[in-house]
C-alpha cells in the first residue's frame, strides 16, 4: 500500500492504511465467519487453538464501530490524511512492540545485507 500510495499521489488521489485493533463487529459470529476445519495434522492443534481465541473474543472487542466509522470519515474529509491510522486503543498499544521488533531485524540484518551495494559505490 505504501508504494501504491506514491504512483497514485500524483493524481491528487489519497490512501490511508487503516491498522485497526478488534471492533466489535459481527465478523466472528458464525453466521459470518467459515472457521477452518483442522485438516492437516501439524497445524491442527494451532488452528483449534486459533479459532478458539477468535471465539472467546466475540462479543469483547473494545472498539466501537460506529466510532471508526466516524474516524474514517474524518480522514477521509482531510486534505493531507495520514499514510497511515491506527485505529483503537489495543492496535495503538501493539505499535510500540512492533517498531522494537523492526528495529531489531534491521539491526541483525545489518552485517548481511548492509553491505550489497556494487563495489564502485558506498553502499
């Protein structure tokens, strides 16, 4: 989306990527959701555990949608959005831990990859 946004920007058309947290939406009811049937046996005992997380989450997400909607639509009016809006408390928490966990694949893939350039230049 990133890329995308700079081929478009020149058409004065404008993205934002939406990170949202959990909103309590009827996604994880089962009239909307098809859960998965455990068919491979390596990932069974992962894919229970998984949907019965997702389950145990219904009917607790903390965002209100009717609050992102009008978050949205805020953006939307705006005429310089953010490239990006995170969108709820708990999304707004993990941000943090995720910058970290960046930083420190960069900085471990320093030795290896830092030094890819062609021998005529300084990368």
């Amino acid at each position: 989306m990133e890329a995308l946004h700079h081929d478009i920007k020149p058409y004065n058309i404008r993205t934002t990527i939406v990170e949202p947290g959990y909103f309590r939406t009827e996604l994880l009811v089962d009239a909307s959701t098809t859960w998965p049937e455990p068919t491979t046996e390596d990932y069974a005992e992962r894919t229970t555990a998984t949907v019965a997380a997702w389950k145990s989450i219904n009917g607790q997400q903390p965002g209100d949608p009717a609050k992102l909607a009008q978050a949205l639509l805020t953006l939307a009016a705006q005429d310089q959005p953010p490239l990006r809006f995170v969108a709820g408390a708990d999304a707004i928490e993990g941000v943090p831990a995720k910058a970290k966990e960046l930083l420190a694949q960069a900085e471990a893939s320093r030795e290896l990859g830092g030094h890819l350039g062609h021998d005529d230049t300084n990368a």
